[in-house]
C-alpha cells in the first residue's frame, strides 16, 4: 500500500499547477478514500522522500502557507525562489499568499 500511495499522492501534486500551491491537510483530505488513517504528516513524510523533478513537491506548504523548512537542498529558500519563479507572492519571508495562490483542485 506504501508505493501505491506515494503513486497517488505524487499524480495528485502534478495537478497543481503552476502558480498555484495546497497544503499538506488539503492533500490528505482529497485522498482519504484510498487511506482513511491519511493525515498531513504522512502527506509531508511521502512528499520529503519524492526524489522526481516531475513532481513538483515546492507547491505543497502547511496549513498557514508556510515553506518547509527541510525543502530538498537549500530548505525553504530554495523552495521559496522555485514559488517565485511560477510568480508566487508571500506575505513575510515564510508564508505563500495563501489568499491569492491557494489552489482548490
């Protein structure tokens, strides 16, 4: 069920498109038909070990539009310039403008 599940919730966070983010609690939300024991922290455990570039993980922030501080290679900064690249907008160092990039697949 562990691949199975990466699978899912790696072809769910292609979805998002560029631009746009979601948070960790919506992923599991939209996916607890497959696992109903989903919650955020498993989403975020699944998404840290996601080794694809064609997964675009950057565009997954917590519940307050905060970036992961253990964003692959440079942590939330490199997270946060792959976000202003797509022309993401934050609302302080740390926190995505959740009220304008927060994407409702």
């Amino acid at each position: 069920m562990k691949n199975n599940l990466q699978k899912i919730i790696f072809e769910f966070v292609k979805k998002i498109p560029k631009g746009k983010v979601v948070t960790y609690g919506y992923i599991s939300d939209e996916l607890k038909k497959y696992k109903k024991s989903l919650n955020a922290h498993v989403v975020g455990w699944v998404l840290h070990k996601n080794k694809s570039s064609s997964v675009p993980c950057h565009r997954v922030v917590d519940r307050n539009g905060r970036l992961a501080p253990n964003f692959a290679f440079d942590g939330a900064k490199e997270q946060r310039r792959r976000l202003e690249a797509e022309g993401v907008t934050f609302v302080d160092e740390m926190h995505v403008n959740l009220d304008k990039h927060l994407w409702k697949g």
